[in-house]
C-alpha cells in the first residue's frame, strides 16, 4: 500500500526529498497527538500521513512552516532598543546610585584615561625623536 501511495504524493509533491521531510513531519504530528485526517485503517503514522498528503486533506504550507521551526537552532526574538534599556535604568537606582551617577563617572574616567593616553603618545614621540638626534 505504501508504494501506491507514495507514487500518489508525487503528483502533489514532484521533489521526493520534499515529500519525505514533509511526510516525516507530519507522521510525528500524528505520534504527539494530532489530529487525523483520514481513517488509519491499522496502518502505521508514516503511511497514514503519505495518505494524508495524497489526498490533500492536511495544509503542506502548515506543515513545511512546522518542519522548518523544528529545525531551527537559533529563534531569533526582538531585543529591546538602547533607548528604552536606558530610560528602564534611568528610572532605577542600582546599590544606591542613581542611574546618572554611575553614568557621569564613566565619561569622566573615558575622558581623563583618553587625556592621558594622548600626553603618553606625545611623551614617546618625544623620546623619540631625541633617540633619532641622538643616532645622527
């Protein structure tokens, strides 16, 4: 019954590759408890859904989504923008710090470390020029 079948479900789905990822999907919906659309007829879920698709009695665009969510491994969910993490954290007080205190001291630490790196730059360039005189 099953090669019948199958030569059936090729009229719907000409890609046999297609056809036994979908029929492989739907038979496992059918083994967590979905609802059939056709008699069983004391046949196994694989057969049964090969017979389901013959007929065109389930929607393949249900099933496609469904076998496509399963094999993802990485569901990509939306993040919340910049703009409102920092208005949640300007309302909230963090160990006892307002949210702008902690805020401020971490561009003043950027701009003096920035201030310092820049005087360190010049010093080297400095030391090397005199290194160059020197060697002349």
């Amino acid at each position: 019954m099953a090669r019948v079948t199958v030569e059936d479900c090729v009229v719907k789905i000409p890609n046999r590759f297609n056809l036994v990822l979908l029929a492989g999907q739907r038979a496992r919906e059918i083994s967590a408890g979905g609802e059939l659309t056709v008699e069983r007829d004391n046949d196994k879920n694989p057969v049964v859904a090969l017979r389901e698709i013959a007929e065109g009695s389930i929607d393949l665009d249900n099933v496609r989504q469904a076998l496509i969510s399963s094999l993802q491994k990485h569901v990509e969910t939306e993040e919340p923008e910049d703009d409102a993490m920092e208005l949640l954290a300007q309302d909230s007080n963090v160990a006892g710090v307002p949210y702008e205190a902690m805020t401020e001291g971490v561009e003043d630490e950027a701009t003096e470390e920035g201030a310092e790196d820049g005087a360190e730059a010049e010093a080297d360039a400095g030391e090397g020029k005199a290194e160059g005189d020197d060697a002349a």
